[in-house]
DNA sequence: GGCTTATGTTCTACGGCAGAACAAAACCCG
DNA sequence: CGGGTTTTGTTCTGCCGTAGAACATAAGCC
C-alpha cells in the first residue's frame, strides 16, 4: 500500500492503494478485462472490484469497450482499456535531433515530430525554444479531448532529479542549465516537463511496452550509442538511479588505465573504444556514417571496418563483464547505434562476458539489439509521465 | 502497505501495515519513545497508536520501560522499546575462522564465540558440524526467555538466494553446497540458517547499527578485504541483490585486461591486486601477516610495503570509479582487511576518484574505513533474520 | 491544593472492504 | 422457443480498523 513514507496506513490510503492496483492491473492485461477478472486478479471481491473500476471509469483512467458476445454460456462481460483519452508529452533533445511525441495510456502514439538538425554546441535557450515551436506545433494537431497528464524531456547527460538542473551534456556541450525553465514558456497549457537522462529514458522502452505492460525483459543493461555511450541498468522493470540520480553512467566505465584520454577527465572510457564518433575514427570513416553503412562494410570484409568492431567488442567485453559482476544483470541490450551493429558485435563480447563473468557458469551472459526507434528517450519521458497516473490514480480523479 | 504482490489491501493489510510501522518506528529511535511519541511520527491517533503497541507489547516485540519522572509538566510517558527477548542467531564461515554470534531486537550481542582455523580446502560437511557444535554450546549459554526468531549463515562466495545453494566459495574451495541442510542436524531447536553472502551481510552491519536503526551511512559500497575481495553495494541502506542475488562482486571488476589471471577466469580482476594475498605478496611478506603489520611497514618506508599499497590503491581507483559511476555511489567503505589500510591507501584513491568519477565535480567520491569487527558477516545474518520480525511483525504475534 | 499540561484509555462514528443475495444477459438443449 | 445453466454485474448488510472526541490519570507549578 502507498502512504507517505513513515506515516500510518487508513482507510483512504486503502482505497488509493486499491484503485491503483486495479489500473496497473489492467494496463498490464494483454487482453482486456472484465470487473469478475479484475476482482480474481486481485483477490478482491466483484462488489469492489466494480466500485473501483467504475471510479476509474468516471475519472476517465479506464474506458469500457463494446461487449462482445461470450464464447461460453454466461453474462457477456464488458471489457476495461486504459484511458484512451489520457495522454503525455515526451520531448527529446539529442546531439542531431529534435523529438516530440505524445503517448496516451494505451502506449498508442498519438501525435509524433522529429526534426533531424545539428545541436552539438548550441544555444540552450534557442535550442529549447526550437523544441517549444516543434511541441506546440504537434499539440496544435491532437484532438482536443485528450488530456495531457504530464510532459518529459530526454536529454544526454546528468540531471539532477532533485531541482531539474541539467548538470553535464558532454554531447551538446551544455552545462548547468535548467532546460524546463527555458522549454516551459513555449508550451502551451502550463506544462512544464521532468527533465531526465536519455539513456534512462530509452531503457524504459524496453522494460515497458506501453503504460504499465511489461516488457520481454525485466532486468538487463541498457546501452544507448550515440556520439559516446550512455547506459542504464533496469531491474524488476525499473531504472536504477543510484543516490542522486546519476547513475547508469556505462561508457565510463574504464577498460584500459593506459587508454586513450576522455572528455570525462578519465582515461580508457568504454565509449574511447565503442562510442559512435570512436567507431568510425577507428574505421577511417566519416563522422555521420549510418550505422547501417559501418555494418555492410565491416560485413563485407573491409579490414578498417572490420578492426573497430573487433576493438569496440573487446572493450565491451571486458566493461561489460566488470558490470555484470556487480549488479548481477547479465542481458545486455544495445540501443541506438549499437543496436545496428548488435550481430557483428555479439560473438566476441558473449565470449568474452562468458569467461569474465563470475555467474556466468549458471546463468549466460547475452547480447541483444534493442528494437530500433528514433528518439527512444522522447518515448521514455512520456512513459515515465504517465507512470505517474499509474502510481498515484487518486491524484488525477475529481 | 504491505500486500502479497498484486493482492489487494483490505482491514488486515491496515492492522499488518500499522503495527509494522509502529514497531520500525519505535526501532529506528535514538531514545526510547512513548505511545504519543509512536502517534506523532506516525500520523495516527493516540488511540490507535496505543492499541497498535498494545499488541506489540503482548507479543513481547516491544517493552516497556520504567516511567521515569518527566522533566516538564503532565503526565509521565511509558517509555517503549524494542523486545529484549526476540533474538537472532548469526553464523559465519571465513577461510580463516568460524563465528556464532546471537543478537537481540535492541542489536545487543547476547553471545558470541569465535574460534579461528584454517578452512580453506575443507570438507563443507566437517567444518559445518563443527560450527554447529560451536552455536549449539553457544546457545546453551543463551538465557531461556530469549526466544530466537531465525538464523543465518554468512559465506565467502555466491549464493543461490532462491533455493539456498553455496554455488561457489573460491577461498573455501566450496562448490555447490548446501549449506543449511549440512548444518541444521547440528543446531538446536530446529534452526534453519538462511545463508547469504558475507560481504553483504557485513555491509549490512554498517547500514544498520541495530534492528531498524540506520547507521551513518545510507548509500555506498562495501569493499570487505578478505584473501580475495567482497563487496557489496547499499542504496537507501538496502544491499542491492541484481536478479539473482549475486550482485557485489567488485573484486572481480577488471582494472587491466592484460593483467594477471584471476581464479574467476578472467584477467586483471581488482582483488589481483587489493586482495590481502595479492597485498602481501607483493609487499614480500608472508601471507598471514595481519594488517596492521603491513600498515606499520609501509608507513616506516618498507619500498616493498609501500609499492604493494600504491599497486593497490592504483588498481581501486581505476576499478571504482567505474563502478561509482554505473550505481552512482560515491561512499567507499572499507572492510576486513582493507579497513585497516584505508587511511594509507585512502590519498590516492581519492585522487584517482576524483579524477575519474564524472559526478565528482558535484559530489567528491570518499573512501572512509569500517569499524573494525571480527565476523562482521555473523553480525549482518543475524540482523537480516531480526529483519524479517520487522518486516512483518504479526508472524510474530499469537 | 487547585490549576495546568501531557499521556493514556474509553467510546462512538465512519470509510472501505468482504460476502451473500439478487438481477441481468448471455448460451445450451430438448 | 422456453426453461435451465452459467457467468457477470449490482445491491445490501456486516465487520474491521481507523479517526476523533471525551474522559481519566499522573505528573509539575505556583
């Protein structure tokens, strides 16, 4: 049950804690679901199972579709959808791109603008202001009866979930802004969006499928490939945060103390060796080579090509198996860039994740390629807005 | 609240989730509290704070004190504190000694015996009866009104949580034991020890100085140097298990691909080169030279001495900066062995940390030493089992 | 010794759930 | 086609555990 930390459970908190179990259990049916399976989910009786659902059904958290006629004998039951008519606002701001999207409750999106531009050393508020247009823009076109429970914004760096300040973005070469403040004048309705991490944001992707729908994959690390590497580890389907929020940070991890010099200040960063901009220096080509492009080449033998892959493997394998030892997470999924190159790279970093991995024995470390998505993160923010419905159902019925 | 995981809340979830929090409250108070106090920190009324204690007092999870004259105006308060006849028998098998130790609810050590000898390469079924037959004589010192309430057994190496099996022990040269069906014909009372991990279970005596009491320290990483090295990370003072319980493993973060083989597999791991062998055998020295031996030569000069610290303290620089910045806790506590270096090896690590650490700027990563405490892992089992009363005090109350 | 203050106890009312009974809406079968 | 069966949804009553008020107790202060 949900109270406020330290203080005594009663019976409104029973009802809050009821009502939110009965909207995750129904954003997290595949199928929908009627108040008798509800109840049964839930263990609650049929009478408050209805009484639940038909506040969440009032307050516009759960729709009731068409009944449909029952394949057995027995009263037709009348299925239960996530609000279709809540949504949220997911922005983005990457090192080449803009991202606005809106996701409603169901996980269907709604409206979506990505507009690709090169941001790496731009004005932030000219930047964020760029965004603003392109959001309210696409707000402009989503019908005017769903309701916008919240707003995020990805960006690639550490923030400061405590006040929102955008502490680090070694990509945009932006420090120590406040991003909400400069995004929020240009956005219409008084939304002011969270600002998080990007890496943590597309992690989310992959654990949740939509609202409250658990993903393939509950606990893995994420890696996001873009110009560095950005990471995230998810266990039991959440984000690990660490104590001020910055955790997840995977392409500082050191894998060589005699490597190459990093932005960070390190030496041997994981990202020196298997970062975007790091790949294709390795491999003689130009910096906007598509990951695609690197792929084909290296896949077709030529021996540049086929060298960076091989060193960014081995510095994945040997990154990587330090981090499964400690967090004792041994699926690995590769976003971004890396999800392209996921097939050429896996062989070598499985092997060597199989011979340094401590557990590795009892449980095989493995590779995947995370589904590919442009602005990933902008996805996350808008899911991580609407967690918040899911968490708390009380605080959005009137 | 406390439910079964999906079920919903209902009356007795209230009664279960109120009493624990009134015994966690009571708990983690510096100074004994009365039953208003209980209400004020609760948020609950003085009625129903009252009743709540009166039922943890009937069950013996709480007591009460002599009413001591007030220093102001109105009526006396009963002082409430935690039962002083609910214990937890704590055990620990190390290659180098054996430990029982019995604590009770106020995290007084009621018991202990400690007896060392050389485990490494024992026989699993041996060395259990004989820390059986050390708890058994133990115990029959213990004062019959003290009702024990669980036990635990701490280990040096990897544990299956899930169904109890020692998958690996390297220092005791242990695979595939099961621990507590070896050692529970040897106990009385028909004692099940739970096993765990001894690192997290010694990282756990400092997130707690007693049941339900923090310690200073809420958010770090426990380095516990024993032959190899343990270690465990803590978030919000709770050890963070991974997916199968066997996250922690920081001696085996590779700091150097192409340094030494580890006995894990792979190559470089940290306990290589901060692991008390390691230490020692770089200093020159025999490998039971105890800590404060080497200490003391290095701090007299001894280049031997002194190149085997500065190997260290290089190699826990390189291979925990990147473990600060994937979880994102920059509090290193030192353990075993390593405690008793800390002040020698903590100038370097820090610089290195500092240097390394992208947060740094914002949060300057600290090595600090733990309080010295033979078989601390003895300590953190019983804790862990004093936990479970905690958690859900009405398994308690007939 | 009366007043004031703080704690502890008793009593009543309320919120939210369980469980039973009833109603509705289907399919099945003769 | 109508009665029977099955399943879902609704209504009603009772109970559990809390809040809040009132009262009782146990002190110190003046």
């Amino acid at each position: 049950m949900r109270t406020t930390e330290g203080t005594g459970a009663r019976q409104s908190t029973l009802r809050s804690s009821n009502l939110a179990l009965v909207l995750r259990t129904v954003c997290a049916a595949a199928q929908p679901l009627s108040r008798a399976d509800v109840a049964g989910r839930t263990g609650s009786t049929r009478a408050t199972a209805a009484r639940l659902v038909d506040e969440l059904v009032a307050g516009g958290l759960l729709d009731e579709g068409e009944r449909v006629a029952p394949p057995r004998r027995g009263r037709p039951a009348t299925p239960l959808l996530p609000g279709g008519r809540i949504g949220a606002l997911g922005l983005q701001v990457d090192a080449g791109l803009l991202a606005a999207r809106v996701l409603d409750l169901r996980g269907r999106v709604v409206a979506e603008s990505v507009e690709d531009g090169d941001f790496v050393g731009s004005d932030p508020a000219a930047t964020l202001r760029r965004l603003g247009a392109l959001a309210t823009e696409l707000l402009a076109g989503v019908p005017g009866q769903l309701r916008l429970v919240g707003a995020g914004l990805a960006l690639p760096g550490i923030v400061s979930v405590a006040d929102g300040v955008l502490l680090r973005a070694p990509n945009l070469g932006w420090s120590d802004v406040r991003p909400a403040d400069l995004l929020a004048p240009h956005l219409p309705g008084g939304l002011h969006p969270t600002p998080g991490n990007e890496a943590d944001l597309a992690a989310r992707t992959v654990a949740e499928i939509a609202p409250g729908r658990p993903g393939e994959r509950r606990d893995f690390l994420y890696l996001s490939g873009q110009i560095g590497i950005g990471g995230a580890a998810v266990l039991a389907g959440q984000v690990m945060t660490g104590s001020a929020g910055w955790a997840g940070e995977l392409g500082h991890v050191c894998v060589d103390p005699g490597g190459p010099p990093c932005r960070c200040g390190s030496t041997g960063c994981l990202e020196q060796y298997a970062g975007r901009h790091a790949l294709l220096t390795a491999a003689g080509l130009p910096l906007d080579t598509p990951s695609a492009e690197l792929a084909a080449r290296a896949a077709a033998g030529e021996p540049g090509a086929g060298r960076a892959l091989e060193t960014a493997a081995g510095a994945l394998g040997v990154g990587l198996a330090g981090v499964v030892n400690v967090l004792d997470i041994p699926t690995v999924v590769l976003g971004g860039y890396l999800g392209a190159l996921a097939d050429l790279l896996r062989p070598e970093v499985e092997a060597l994740l199989a011979r340094r991995v401590l557990s590795a024995r009892w449980r095989r470390p493995t590779i995947e390629a995370a589904t590919a998505a442009p602005a990933a993160g902008a996805t996350g923010a808008a899911l991580r807005a609407l967690a918040d419905v899911l968490a708390d159902p009380v605080r959005w019925l009137h």
